[in-house]
C-alpha cells in the first residue's frame, strides 16, 4: 500500500495575532512523526502570557465508544474566583488509530473544535495530559498549542517520561522532573497526602508559569479546577 502522503506545516499568523501550525491530520505513523519532527522546532518554552489573564480554560480529550468516538471538553473559568464563565463539549468520530507517541493526532481535532464553539478564545489552556514532559517534546498540551497559537499548561496525572526525586511532602512544593541534564517540568504536592501531579510547559510559557498557574487554580483537591471542570462536562452524556 502507498504511504501516506505528508504535506509540509504552514506557520500562520491569525487576525489576532496568534502565531499558529497548520499541518494534516494523517491516519498512519509514518506521516504523523514526520509532522511531529516538523512542527518541533516552532515550541516556545518562555513566557508570553498576555499582562491581563482574564479567562483561563481547562482541557479535557477522551474516548468513547470502544475508541471510536473522541470527546473534548473545555470549560473557561474566570481566575479571579474559578466561577464558570463558559463550556463547550464536542463529540467527533476519531481520526486515528492508538499509536504510542502519537496520542494527540487522536486528541487534537476535536479539541479544535471545541474551541471553535466558544464565543472568545481563553488567554490560558490547561489541558489534562503532558507538554513538554514527552519523549519528542510534544505531548497534547504541547501540540495543541502550537496548532492553536494559544498558551499551554501540561497538567499529567501520571509520569510519561524522566525521572524526578520524591516529591516534598508540602503543599505546592515540588521537584524537577528531568530528562539527562534537561528540566522538562515539575513534579508537584497539590494536596498532602495524596500522589502528585507533573506539570510542563505546553507552549508560549515557562515551567515557572506554568507552576504559578497551576497553584493558582488549586483548592483543597489533588487536581486544579480548570482539569475538574472540564472532567465534570466531560463525563455528561
């Protein structure tokens, strides 16, 4: 069978301003670690939030139906306060079959069109998954801000890569999660008592930032707000 053809990513600027990568959506490995080689270059780890955050929005990209259908939910909160400010809640058929290392080609269309259904962009994303702590650098949070222009937290549950030393037993301390010499995120105590959570940069912000952030949209729970609103919408049928 012929390989997939792979279209080069365009780098676009948006009436906004946003600097965003198009590419294709492919359907087999080849092409999609090809994207991804492409498009790594164009990550941006330093911070570039705007001086005024006024929306912040939570993430959330899951399956259904056996993995046939994907489903993304994004609520946008208000920082000031975690009030609700606005929800969208996508159902697509998925693109792509599971490939190791390739999960967001799965994820990010839908999510794209979650976005799409709000009346204005968030200025902030957390999205439930991993940015930079990922073998290629390119985890979902990553991914989608690049595809997006807009800046992105990683917030994972669980390692996907490097090592790290214990997480301190205090509250909103951490420990670097490293790769070699390199410090791809932080391994954060958001609750005592319960596992913590790994946070990195997705894109257009610094592991620092993205630890504020975090830390500011913590309550008394293991995960911040912005993850337990998007899973709330997430979970209606």
């Amino acid at each position: 069978m012929e390989a997939e053809p792979t279209p080069t990513p365009t780098l676009r600027e948006t009436a906004d301003g946003r600097r965003r990568i198009e590419h294709a959506w492919p359907r087999e490995a080849r092409a999609g670690r090809a994207i991804q080689d492409a498009i790594a270059e164009h990550v941006d780890t330093h911070n570039s939030l705007p001086a005024d955050i006024r929306t912040v929005a939570g993430v959330d990209i899951g399956f259904e139906d056996g993995g046939e259908t994907t489903r993304a939910a994004i609520v946008v909160l208000d920082p000031s306060d975690l009030s609700v400010v606005e929800q969208a809640l996508v159902r697509r058929p998925t693109r792509m079959p599971y490939i190791p290392g390739l999960l967001s080609f799965r994820e990010i269309p839908a999510a794209l069109d979650a976005l799409e259904q709000l009346s204005a962009l968030p200025d902030l994303l957390m999205v439930d998954g991993h940015g930079i702590a990922h073998p290629k650098r390119l985890g979902v949070a990553t991914h989608l801000g690049l595809v997006s222009g807009l800046p992105t937290i990683g917030v994972g549950k669980k390692r996907l890569t490097g090592r790290h030393d214990p997480a301190p037993e205090q509250r909103l301390a951490w420990t670097p999660l490293m790769d070699g010499h390199e410090t791809i995120g932080a391994v954060l105590r958001s609750r005592v008592g319960v596992k913590p959570i790994f946070i990195s940069p997705g894109h257009r912000i610094d592991l620092g930032t993205a630890i504020e952030w975090t830390a500011r949209t913590l309550t008394r729970y293991r995960l911040p707000e912005t993850t337990r609103a998007a899973d709330r919408l997430a979970s209606r049928r």
